[in-house]
C-alpha cells in the first residue's frame, strides 16, 4: 500500500478551504432521518440506544393504522 506524504495531502488540499471541509461535516445527515422519516419526532428523554432499537421495531413492524395508538417513543408523526 502506498502511503500518501504529507506534502503530497498538502497539495491536493490546496484548493480546498477550511469552510468547505467544515460544512461538508454538518451536513451529514442525522442518525434519527436515516432510520425514520422526516416527518416523525421522537420524545426528548429517547437517548438511551436500547430505546432507538425499541422505536425502530415500533415504527417498522407495525401497520400505519397502528402507529397512532400503539406508540410509546415518538412524540409526532406528520403525515403528509
């Protein structure tokens, strides 16, 4: 494997400015849009990863019909 030198990182960052490597960072998208729609909100004390993994098999195993009533981590779902 070959190793790239510094100087060579240097270069090739040239014509790269901090700001853009900054903002390309915030704009990967949240954990929560990749596993829900952006149209759902969860509660603010779902933190714990035990609590994400038991709202993404309530949220992908049950029916739409379903989600109002039977929901316990989410505290909106706006359907458009």
């Amino acid at each position: 494997m070959i190793m790239e030198s510094r100087n060579e990182k240097i270069r090739r960052l040239q014509g790269v400015s901090i700001m853009t490597l900054g903002s390309a960072f915030y704009n990967i998208p949240s954990y929560i849009t990749c596993l829900f729609d952006k149209n759902t909100e969860l509660l603010p004390s779902v933190q714990e990863l035990f609590e994400l993994e038991l709202a993404y098999l309530e949220y992908s195993v049950l029916q739409k019909s379903e989600l109002l009533d039977r929901l316990a981590y989410f505290k909106s779902i706006n359907w458009v």
